[in-house]
C-alpha cells in the first residue's frame, strides 16, 4: 500500500510539473492557434537560465525568476521577429519553431556543454515529511502546489478578468475586437509570453528533480503535446485532466513495465481520441 502511495504522489507531483509546461501550450496553440515545437526547448533554455542564477546569487527563487521573465522575452522577440510573418501557416510555423528548437539545443550545447545539471532546491525544501507509511521529499509536495495554484490563477485570469476576455474574444473574432478598438495584437503577443514564462518556469522546477541535460526537451515536448492533445486544444481544465492521467500513467508505467512505458501512456490516449476525436475537454470549433 505503501509504495502504490509514493507511486501516487510521484505520479500527481510529476503531472503538476507537466501541467506547467502544458498550461503555457495550451494558450499559444490552444487559443492562440500557434504551433510551437520551440516549446521543450524553451523548457530547457529556462531551465538552464534559472540554474545559473539559481548558482551565482544562492536563490532559488531568483532562479524562478530568471528562468520565466528570460523565456517571456525571448517569446516576445520569437512572436514579433518570427512568427508574426507566418500568422495563420500552420505548416510554416511548424518547421520554423522546430528549426528554433534545433537552434536553442546548439546553443545550449555551446553555452552549457553536454554535462547534467540540478537546479540546487531551497533550503527549507530539501527535508522530507513523514507521510506515515513513508517519507516523501517536500520539494515534490511543493511542485505539487505549485501546479494546483498555477491552474487556479491561470483559470481566474482567462475567467474572471478582462484580459482574458480580451483573449477569449480574440479567439473567436479577432477583426472584430480589433474594430471595438482593442490592440489584439498586443493581447496576444502578452499570451505569448505568459505561455513561454510557463515553459520557462517550468524548466526550473522541473530541474531540481529531473536534472537538466542536452534533449531533456523533446521528452517533454512529446509528454506536453499528449496532455494537450488528451485534455482537449484550448481547455485548460483538459490540460489538468490530462496532465494528472500522464503523469500517473508514466510513473506506474515505469514502475510496472519499464520496457512498455510509453505505450502505457499512449496507448490510452490512442483509445481516448477513438471516441473522443477532440480530447476530454476539447470543443469542434
């Protein structure tokens, strides 16, 4: 009973990492119809930059910091350099950010080398809590109220604010926002880097535990897309769902059967979308 616990919470803890990532998916394609395969490798880049300031200045919470506003202002510079002149292309943004993602990991190999790296954890989340049966590392228990309060604030902020109407709006017609006087554009390109701030964010906090290492990202990326494409495009509360069935199907898959861990995990998401073409949460239009 014991182990299926722990094996519970490394599911849930390691979802709430993936919903992170996922999350900052879900608005760039899912609302913003964006196809951005540089997403893992943000991930990275984020991670390694908060790695290095997480070292240099002995904070973690600068490190966060640093990962999530250096991912938002190369998401700025990527939307108004790049993407912009492929708007509404999806096959062209395709091959542009996965020429993006090939250019970051260079970069990151250049820059960092090809050694594994652990963002150092704070201080006071390096201990574990007794669970009773067990002991649990509290830094996992902190992602894991990290993702749940991500989800609420990022559902607060499409629900029950202007800005996310603006957005919701935009979706559906963006000339005529536009028209009512509302720079859309402006709207986006702020969802843009909410989405690569995520990504960022989550690059260093999944670098205290999953370490940082040269193709970390195309694990991610692939587990990212399955929770989007599970939970449903533009769904936020899909992307939770389908954050929490990844990553307790990935961890116990791992645990049971090793050599079938990815089929474990996309095998039922094959199922899912025979009779649920557009995810759990996912809407036809």
């Amino acid at each position: 009973m014991s182990s299926f616990l722990f094996n519970l919470l490394n599911g849930l803890t390691l979802a709430a990492l993936y919903f992170l990532v996922a999350s900052g998916f879900t608005l760039i394609y899912g609302l913003m119809r964006v196809v951005n395969l540089s997403h893992g490798a943000f991930y990275l880049l984020g991670g390694y930059f908060g790695y290095s300031a997480a070292t240099a200045a002995n904070s973690f919470s600068l490190g966060l910091a640093a990962g999530g506003l250096g991912i938002a202002a190369l998401g700025l510079l990527v939307q108004k350099g790049l993407l912009r002149f492929v708007a509404g292309q999806d096959l062209r943004q395709v091959m542009l950010t996965l020429g993006l993602a090939i250019f970051l990991d260079d970069l990151i190999l250049v820059i960092w080398g090809g050694d594994t790296f652990s963002v150092p954890a704070p201080a006071w989340l390096r201990s574990v809590m007794d669970m009773g049966e067990f002991f649990y590392p509290q830094y996992r228990l902190f992602v894991l109220a990290l993702g749940m309060a991500t989800f609420v604030g990022l559902l607060g902020l499409l629900k029950h604010t202007r800005l996310g109407a603006l957005i919701r709006a935009g979706v559906d017609d963006a000339e005529m926002v536009d028209a009512m006087g509302v720079n859309i554009n402006l709207v986006f390109t702020l969802t843009f880097m909410l989405g690569c701030a995520l990504a960022g964010m989550g690059g260093v906090v999944g670098g205290v535990f999953l370490s940082l290492f040269p193709t970390a990202d195309s694990e991610i990326l692939v587990l990212g897309l399955a929770v989007v494409i599970i939970g449903g495009r533009g769904s936020l509360v899909g992307a939770a769902l389908g954050s929490i069935l990844v990553g307790i199907l990935n961890v116990f898959g791992q645990t049971a059967f090793p050599e079938l861990a990815y089929f474990v995990v996309f095998g039922p998401m094959a199922i899912i979308l025979a009779f649920r073409p557009t995810g759990l949460m996912g809407s036809k239009g």
